[in-house]
C-alpha cells in the first residue's frame, strides 16, 4: 500500500491501514497549525509538541497520503502513542532522505 520511494508511510487506524506523507501541502498545514513559518521556526517548534500538536501532523500527513480524517475522529481513535510517533518520525525521514 505505501511507497517508500515516494516518502509514504503507513499507520493502522481502527484495523485499516491508512497513508503518510510529507508533501508540500502536508507542510503548509503543519506550519499554519503550529503557527510558524520556515523550516528553522518549525524545526524549534517540533521540538516541544503538545498532544494536540501530535494530532495536528497526524492529519496533515494523513491528508498527504491521500487519506484525509478529521481531527476530531483522531482523537475519538484507539491510537498508541508510540505507534503514532514512529510513522511521523518516519513520513519525515522519507521526505528527508529525498533531498
């Protein structure tokens, strides 16, 4: 389902599994959530996330991957934390390793 190679990831949300990327529309939207803008400001500011935060880039990478979900029925999900911090971690590092 995912491809790697286009920086896509993938996360199981309620037993389906569901896409993540890290597109430039993806970008935008986490900027314009957290309130910054560039990538240093984004950068510091990724550094201290709140759980909120967490949902936010959860949702714009969603989006990116082709699989939009409202924010609200994240937080209604059965999410593992860690399980959610690794395909974030990892939809970044694909991107990342584009470059």
């Amino acid at each position: 389902m995912e491809n790697s190679v286009r920086g896509e990831t993938s996360l199981m949300i309620a037993g389906v599994p569901h896409r993540l990327c890290l597109t430039l529309g993806a970008l935008a939207q986490i900027e314009t959530g957290l309130g910054v803008a560039g990538d240093v400001s984004l950068s510091s500011r990724l550094n201290r996330l709140k759980a909120n935060d967490v949902l936010l880039l959860l949702q714009a990478l969603l989006a990116g991957g082709g699989n939009p979900v409202a924010i609200e029925d994240l937080r209604d999900s059965s999410l593992h934390p860690t399980e959610v911090a690794n395909a974030i971690a990892s939809a970044f590092s694909l991107a990342d390793s584009d470059t």
